[in-house]
C-alpha cells in the first residue's frame, strides 16, 4: 500500500487564515475523494510536533555514537526521535508539503526537518563517482506555497525566491525527480477571492494527478 506524507511547515498549524492552508485543505479533501482509503496518508506538523534541531547536544551525541560511546538519556531521545522523523519520511512515497516563504526561504521548522533527513546511506550516498539518490524509485512530491508577492515575472524576486531553488535541488539529490510546485502566490496584492479560485482549480487537478500514481 503506498503512503502520503504530509509536511505542514506552516506556524500557523490549522489556521483558517492562512491562504496556503486553506489550498492545501481544498487539495487534500479532493484527494480523499479520488483515493477513498486505499493509501495511508500521514501528517507531522513541524511547529506542533518535535522536529529537532541540529545543536551543541545532537553534535556530541553523533560523536559519541562515532566512537561506540553511551549516550545520555535525553540524547539518546532525541536521537531516536530523529530516527522516526528519517523513517516517516523513508516509507512515504508521496509527499506534500505546505508551507509560507518566509524571507524568500523556506521556514526555519522546515530546514531543521531536512537536517532530520539528510543523512547520509539513508537518501543519498557518496561514491568515486559523487554524490547518488538513493530514492530513484518513481516518488513524488508537491509544494504548496503561500507567499505575499509574486515570484514567477523573471525580475529581481523570481531570482532570490530561494526556497523553491533549496526544495527542488534537495529532493533530486536525494533521487526524488517528480517534484512541482504549487503557488498561491501574491496573497497581499490580489482578492482574496480571486487568488483562491484560481488556486482551488489548481489544487483539484494537482490532486487528480497525485492521485493516479
């Protein structure tokens, strides 16, 4: 049975206000329909669940591991919670991830959970011949991404929106080639009404076609 993961990297965790969320709900409800329960879908909200950071505690713990040295209690916890977020992440082969640009990057939640993920033999390994995916087997994912200017008119803001770049690059390191974006783009200069229109019509056919792989 195959799995879709959900990442909601937005602080705001349920808000009703928030126009990313509110596509992502429209996104997920039409999913649902096409999929009845036929896939396993899991969530982690990365600013109401534990997502460690990469800190002065998680560097001695990888250091003691590395010389076969007893961890303390609260280091080995909070190893092995990243042990869990690394295998949700390992045993979806869907994804989506809802998220605001928050300075033209991606929220500071969201890169502590690719801290969580990127480690080596899991995703990626390096060999003579350079890095290697090691999730080159048909995954795929979409970004769902609220912002309030628009960073698709090939001016200065298209080219420091980063966290698409960031996103992109990372997920096809890993061997995840299948990647779109989905924007829901200039929120504080279009209607409201118009922008979700557009964006709802825009989440239904990415549903329909996250769906029929």
């Amino acid at each position: 049975m195959s799995k879709l993961l959900i990442i909601n990297a937005h602080p705001r965790v349920d808000s009703d206000s928030s126009f990313s969320l509110n596509v992502f709900n429209h996104f997920l409800k039409r999913y649902k329909e096409l999929h009845g329960d036929e896939e396993v879908i899991e969530q982690i909200n990365l600013y109401r669940d534990e997502v460690p950071m990469i800190n002065e505690m998680i560097l001695t713990a990888w250091e003691k591991t590395a010389k076969g040295q007893e961890l303390t209690v609260e280091e080995k916890r909070v190893t092995d919670r990243m042990t869990e977020v690394l295998h949700q992440f390992k045993t979806a082969n869907k994804y989506v991830i809802v998220l605001p640009l928050h300075n033209f990057n991606i929220p500071s939640k969201l890169k502590d959970y690719m801290d969580n993920i990127m480690i080596p033999r899991e995703l990626y390994k390096y060999t003579e011949n350079g890095s290697v995916g090691l999730l080159k087997d048909g995954r795929s994912m979409l970004v769902i991404q609220g912002s309030g200017s628009i960073y698709t008119n090939n001016d200065w803001y298209a080219e420091v929106e980063y966290s698409h770049k960031y996103l992109k690059s990372m997920f096809n390191f890993f061997g995840i080639e299948d990647y779109e974006m989905l924007r829901v783009q200039g929120t504080a200069l279009i209607g409201g009404d118009e922008l979700l229109e557009k964006a709802y019509k825009e989440a239904e056919d990415a549903a329909s076609v996250l769906a029929a792989k």
